[in-house]
C-alpha cells in the first residue's frame, strides 16, 4: 500500500513548477525538489566561498549553504527586501537554499508545454536552463536544478559540509 501512495505524490507533482521572479524574468523548478520557501534571513559569511554563495543559515539546527540565483547568472546585485525568499531544495540529500528576488506561485506545466532552451550560446545562466515552459501568452524559464547545483564549486561546498558534521 506504501507503493501506492508513493506513485500518487510523484503524480501530484508530476509537471507541476514553483515560479519565481529574478531581474523581471519568470523562471520555474521543479516543485519535487522544493521543501520550503522561507522569507530572507540572516547570512553568516563563510569566508572562501565563490561569489554566488552567499553563505549559511541554520534552519532549525541545520546549517545550509545560500547560493544568490542573481549572482550565479552574473545579474547586476540587487538589495534584499520583503518580497526576496530563500527557496530551500533538496537535491539526492543535499540541501541548499536558492535566493530569489520574489516568489510566485505554483504552475501546471505539462511536458507538451515546454520547448528545449533556445541555443543562444553564452547568456546568463543559460547553461542551467531546462526549457522553456509556455503558460497561455507567458514563457517561463525552467531550471535544470542539478545543473544549477552541482557546479565544481558547489560540491566542494557540499563536501566541506558533510566533513563537518
């Protein structure tokens, strides 16, 4: 029976995005990977770090690198506010918080939908795209969450951590 309700939540989650806003620009990830969306918090600097990881925070005991989506795509910085959250995703056991500029919402997007990303060569980021997602009139730029996370840089990041617990 245990089976059962597995195939019904990856069914539920099946072509369904958390979409978000980053430099005017809708992007969407796969919402099986989310595990929550928290408003901006404090940052602890962790010295040697690539540019894009912004640090650590501890979530309820659990101290978790913070990577700036903007940074990691080279957008100009952009100060935190009350829209900016910090998505955490969990990628094969690996938790990591993505921050971004505002959260949207939830959207269907079923794999007929979505287009292979364009081949445009070197923009921003667009090595971590995974398509292009079509909403009615709207196109929304889906994320290849592996890609984006496991840089060099990040499993290094990751490695130090796991040493450290």
């Amino acid at each position: 029976m245990a089976d059962d309700n597995m195939l019904d939540n990856e069914d539920t989650q099946k072509d369904k995005y958390l979409t978000f806003h980053l430099a005017g620009e809708d992007y969407g990830i796969e919402i099986k990977y989310v595990i929550e969306i928290i408003g901006i918090q404090n940052i602890t600097d962790v010295p040697d770090m690539p540019a894009f990881i912004r640090g650590v925070i501890n979530l309820r005991g659990k101290v978790i690198p913070v990577m700036d989506v903007r940074a990691r795509f080279d957008l100009p910085n952009r100060e935190y506010d009350d829209r900016t959250c910090i998505i955490v995703v969990n990628i094969d056991g690996t938790e990591v918080g993505l921050v971004v500029d505002e959260v949207s919402e939830v959207a269907d997007i079923p794999a007929s939908s979505v287009e292979p990303p364009p081949k445009t060569g070197k923009s921003a980021g667009g090595q971590y795209i995974q398509g292009m997602g079509k909403i009615g009139k709207a196109v929304k730029i889906l994320l290849d969450v592996h890609k984006l996370l496991f840089s060099d840089e990040m499993k290094a990041l990751i490695a130090e951590q796991e040493e450290g617990v």
